[in-house]
C-alpha cells in the first residue's frame, strides 16, 4: 500500500511537472528558449509550445512596431540658430536572439541612439531644412540610427521630426520676413499692373486722336456715369483742345507785341547849348 502511494506521488508530481512546461506564445510575439543557460537556436512560434521545467526558460520577445518619443534635444544649426527639435521613431524585431542576447535593453539603446543622432542632424542642418526639408533629415536620421540597430536585431521602420521651436526673437524676424516678401510682392503685382494698363490706355489713346468723334463720346459717357450717382454737383472736364488754342493764341499775341516792340524807332531828345556867347571867361 505504501509502494502504490508512492507511486501514484510521483506520477502525480511528474504530470504536474509535464503540464508546467506548456507556454503559450501570443501571435505578436516570439518565445526565446535559455537551457542552463544557454540560449537555443530554435525560435519557438506562435501557439502552444512546451519547455522542460527547471532546466528551461523561455523569454517572450514583442515583434510589434514600437512607437518611441524621442525627447526634445536643445542644438545648435549649421547656421547658428538655437532650436529645440523632437522626433518619433517606429522600430520592430526582426531578430529576437539578437535583441534578447547582443543588447540587455534593446529599448532603451534605440532611444539614447535617437537623441545623439537627432543632436547630430541638428547641428549639420540649416534652419531653412529644418523647416522645409524634413523628408530628407528623416531619411538621414534614420539612417543614422538604423546602422547599429541592425546589430541588435531592430529594424528602424521610419523616423520623423514632430515640431521645432524657435526663440521668441527668431519668431519675430520671420514674421517680419514673411510680411516684407508679401508687401514685396504686392508691389510688383501693383505696378505689373499699371504698366499693363498704361499700355492699354495709350493704344486707346492713338485710336482716339485718329477720331476725334471718339473722344466727345467718351467725354459724354463720363457725364453719364456722373450723373447716373445722382450728385447734386456735375463736374464738367475743360477740352484739352480749347486748353491748347487759348495758350497758342497767347503766344501768338506775346510775340507779336514783341516784334512791334522792337520794330518802332526810338525818339531822339533835343541836344541843350549853354547859355553865352560860348566863350570862357577870364579874370581881369
């Protein structure tokens, strides 16, 4: 009796011990096996799996994408402007040794990687690309921290810079920047225009002086115009033409009043004698 208990103890114990080993590994994830020790070859997948308890153990790694803040990193451009610039960085998995063995904390290497490598876009970029040319730092960044994330068995999927913030007195100049280009433009735009419209006006002004009928037209329509306001005042415009005639006739009748001027002989004043028989008088 006391054999078949023992017995049926252990054969208990040893079930017990066959049913510990069963490990479910999720489907995002992959199940790194230690024996003594010793890391196994074999990656366990997806499912119900099995290990021998005590003398195994198993690490389950995450091969999902990891979504990582990187911190705001203070710098200095190539063109010395201080910013302050963070990013995020997209990493999975792609080797679950090498991340369980070659890196204690695979995590936490790609997030000091990202700082120094984002401190380091930042002082060989200008603060025009920082602005403008992101798509190209992100490629560059995630160059820079995809090279030794490779050897931890991480896979860099995309970087991307989130903001830059400038200093108040660089914010400033920018919009002053901005404001000066826009009047810039206004200005370009506004005498496009008039020259445009001084083109038109001449082209009508030649068609107008070969009929002069067009010009009382158009004299007539202003009036129109005027008057459709219902203004208590009509201002009438004063021709042109009589303008012109009255200033020739003014220089006609100034240059002829000039030529008789000149033409009327001038009167001769009679000469005075002095008085006495013209001689010199002597002392006795």
């Amino acid at each position: 009796m006391g054999l078949l208990e023992v017995l049926l103890g252990f054969a208990g114990a040893g079930g017990l011990w066959f049913l510990a080993g069963f490990k479910v590994v999720r489907q995002f994830e992959r199940g790194v096996v230690f024996r003594f020790g010793k890391v196994q070859p074999a990656v366990r997948e997806p499912g119900l799996t099995r290990i021998n308890p005590g003398v195994d153990r198993i690490r389950k790694v995450n091969m999902q994408i990891v979504t990582m803040p990187v911190p705001s990193q203070d710098g200095i451009t190539r063109d010395n402007v201080t910013v302050r610039v963070d990013a995020v960085v997209y990493f999975k998995v792609v080797d679950p040794v090498c991340a369980i063995v070659d890196v204690q904390d695979y995590t936490s290497a790609i997030g000091q990687v990202a700082q120094t490598s984002l401190r380091s876009i930042i002082g060989k970029s200008d603060l025009d690309d920082l602005l403008s040319n992101r798509e190209h730092l992100n490629e560059g960044l995630e160059l820079l921290i995809d090279s030794p994330a490779l050897g931890w068995g991480v896979h860099i999927d995309r970087v991307e810079i989130k903001d830059v913030a400038l200093p108040e007195g660089m914010k400033r100049s920018m919009s002053r920047q901005a404001e000066a280009e826009r009047e810039r433009r206004a200005r370009v735009i506004s005498a496009d225009g008039e020259l445009q419209a001084s083109e038109k006006l001449a082209q009508a002004a030649a068609a107008m002086s070969q009929h002069p009928a067009a010009l009382q037209l158009r004299l007539l329509e202003t009036v129109v115009q005027v008057a459709a306001e219902k203004n208590s005042t009509l201002v009438l415009p004063f021709p042109v033409e009589l303008l012109r005639f009255l200033e020739a006739s003014t220089e006609r009748v100034i240059r002829e009043t000039e030529a008789q001027a000149v033409e009327q002989p001038a009167v001769e004043q009679p000469a005075v004698e002095p008085k006495g028989n013209g001689k010199p008088a002597t002392l006795g």
